[in-house]
C-alpha cells in the first residue's frame, strides 16, 4: 500500500469477537526543537537503530523466510548458518517501485535524500559517487554462486557439489566469500535504500582514506545523519557478515536518527516506541464475501477508496489485529474455533498469505482479545470467559499456546 506521508501505518482492532470494524495507526517521529542535534551513537547503537528501524521502514517489508540459494536443503541450510555465524541476518525487499539517482536504482525517498547528500558533498569540496544501490535477492543469489564456484575452482579444480556443500566439506571456501558477499535474502542492498558510495573518481576500497569518508564521517557521522543516512559498518558494531565495509551506508530517515535522541536504551530493540507521538487513527472495514475475508484499509479520515485491500481469513473466521512480533507494525490476524478450543493465525504483514504464526489458546465458547498487556510492544493474546454475572479475563504475554 502506497505511503501518502513519511508516517507508518498499521493495523489496530476496536472490535472484539464479533465486530468487524477496525482502525489504522500512524507511527509518526517526535518533534524535534530547531537546532536540536542530532544524537551520538556508539559503533553497537548504530547496529541496533538500523534494525529497529528496519521493522518500519516505509516501503520495506521485512524477508522472514531465507530464500533459497541452491535449491537443496542440506547446502542452503549449511551456508545460512554459516552466514548466520558471522552476523548476517534476514534484510528486507521493497515493497514499491525504483527509479534512478544519480545512476543508481534506489526507493524514492532514500533517492532523493542521496541526491541532496550527493549536493552537500560537493559543497564541501568532496564529492560523492554511488557505486551500487539496490541489488534483489535473485542478483544476490548469482553472485553468491558464482564467488563460490571460482572458491571451488582454486581449491579443488571445480565446483563444490551440493552434497558436499551440505557435508561441511566447502566451509572455508564458503567462509571466504561470505567475508565479501551475502547470501541472497542477507543482504542490505535488498531493500532499495543502501548505497556503496566512495569520493568521485574513487573506489569502494579507497573510500576510508578519502577527503570525502572524512567530511561524512566527522563528529560521529554527523554530515551522513543530516541528510538521513548512517553507516552500516562503523568502528565498534562488532561482526555484521562481511568484513567491514566503510563505503555502505542505508536511508532511514533525518526524522527517526533524531528520534532516537529520546530513546530509554538504544540497546533495547523495541527503544524506538518511546518516540512515538501517538500517530493518527483512521478507518478500516474487514468485509465477509466469496468464503473469506477482504481488509480494507483508509489512511486519511475522511470519505473515500480504500488505500489498501487483501485478503486474510475466512468469512466465518474472527478479524483481529496487532504487532504480533514486536517489529512496529501492527497486522492482521484470525481467530478459528476447531470445534473445542480457538486457533490463532498470526500475519507479520500487511497483504495476502499464509500464516506466521499459528497456536491454540482459550476453549471455542470464549471471547478472543488481544494487547500489549505487559507493555513490551508486543501483541498477545487473551479471553474473556463468563464468570456468573461477570467476564474473567485471561491474558498471555507471547503468541503461544499455554
């Protein structure tokens, strides 16, 4: 669903069991006082912010299942855990479209803010090239097999067979080039606002010893934070995956880097909901028609075509909604009766699929409600069941059976 403005909008129910009406939420940054600066990250909080901000960042919907790389299981699983013991982890695709800037394909948003970079840069005397922008996982998954067929060819004369992929066999040549390249799914160039940018004339490499890494990186990248950007891999983050890579950097946006100012513990991943003005709430409709259930959704409060519509559910199914992983947004869910007890089927995005997420909790007659009932930004489940005159309430504080 297309974004009207630099807000993140989510799911919340307002019905419970059998109401089918429900809102959408902005997730907005604070304000932020004229000449506030911006705030100071050590080398682990620049990790930590990226990755709470991944979970809404506008136009990025997050991978939650690793993709595959050779199409057999045994290999694919080794090499991911492979890459997973270095620090790769599990990126995001775009979910709208790219254009060019300045040469390379990119979201609007981060591509213009790499235009306006591109122009302070050369302001200051040191101007800026893009050397690569979004790469899909299928790019990805090419250049991985590739980096590891010509590791193959130096060390036993060919390629590693996927049995011995599987068997442990290939590990240090897959190590060698998991210290350059990711995996497809792993890597921060799938989501459409990371570029490798070096001084005009430059290259990657020689970025670091460059007039211009000194000009963006100055003050705890303080010329890279004005216009939205922060490094992927500065001094201190620790092991991300590759060796680090002082060129990479990603968009995430002026407004959430200076949010961050106000954030109890960047440490603490779910930091940035203390930053949270509270949004604009605005109407939803969960429609029963052909055996299931279609979810429209409004972004503005006013009379109008919905700005987004799936389908999730069945028509006898109960709508719910909620931030069942704890990532920032909120997303749809059902609850079925399998005759005895309720079934839970839990979405960690916002279109058609499959279940995330499925459990079983509370007996077919009860009531199904859902909240963030210990306050960790997360949404669980609970039931309300009759008690004589009155309603017990029942709550879990995880999206499991118990």
């Amino acid at each position: 669903m297309p974004a009207k403005r630099p807000t993140h909008r989510a799911l919340a129910v307002l019905a419970l069991c059998a109401g089918l009406l429900l809102s959408t939420l902005a997730w907005a940054p604070g304000a932020t006082a004229a000449g506030e600066e911006f705030p100071r990250f050590t080398g682990s909080e620049f990790k930590n912010f990226y990755y709470a901000r991944l979970g809404s960042m506008p136009g990025v919907a997050r991978l939650t299942t690793r993709p595959s790389i050779y199409g057999h299981g045994g290999a694919d699983a080794r090499i991911q855990s492979l890459a997973e013991r270095r620090g790769y982890r599990l990126q995001g695709t775009p979910t709208v479209g790219l254009a060019s800037y300045g040469g390379l394909l990119l979201a609007a948003d981060a591509g213009q803010a790499w235009n306006r970079l591109r122009a302070g840069a050369s302001a200051n005397g040191t101007p800026l090239q893009g050397n690569s922008g979004h790469r899909s996982v299928n790019r990805q998954r090419e250049i991985f097999q590739s980096r590891l067929a010509s590791a193959g060819q130096a060390r036993i004369g060919r390629s590693y067979t996927s049995s011995e992929i599987a068997s442990g066999q290939a590990d240090a040549a897959i190590d060698s080039v998991l210290a350059l390249h990711s995996i497809p799914g792993y890597s921060r160039h799938h989501t459409g606002k990371t570029i490798d940018m070096s001084q005009a004339g430059g290259s990657n490499g020689s970025f670091a010893g460059s007039a211009a890494y000194r000009w963006i990186s100055q003050d705890n990248f303080v010329n890279a934070k004005r216009f939205g950007f922060i490094p992927n891999y500065p001094p201190g983050a620790g092991a991300q995956g590759p060796n680090p890579e002082p060129w990479e950097f990603s968009y995430v946006g002026t407004d959430a880097i200076r949010c961050a100012s106000q954030f109890v513990s960047l440490e603490d991943p779910n930091a940035r909901r203390h930053c949270s003005d509270g949004g604009t709430t605005t109407p939803g409709i969960v429609r029963a028609g052909g055996g299931k259930l279609t979810w429209h959704v409004r972004d503005d409060n006013s009379s109008g075509p919905a700005d987004g519509t799936f389908t999730y559910g069945l028509a006898s199914d109960t709508p719910i909604a909620g931030d069942w992983n704890g990532d920032g947004i909120t997303t749809p869910g059902i609850v079925r009766s399998n005759g005895s007890q309720l079934v839970w089927h839990l979405r960690n995005s916002n279109r058609s699929g499959g279940a995330d997420v499925t459990f079983t909790y509370g007996l077919a007659s009860d009531t199904p409600i859902t909240g963030d009932w210990n306050g960790d930004g997360t949404t669980t489940p609970g039931i309300a069941r009759p008690y004589g005159t009155q309603q017990r309430w029942y709550l879990r504080d995880a999206n499991t059976s118990g």
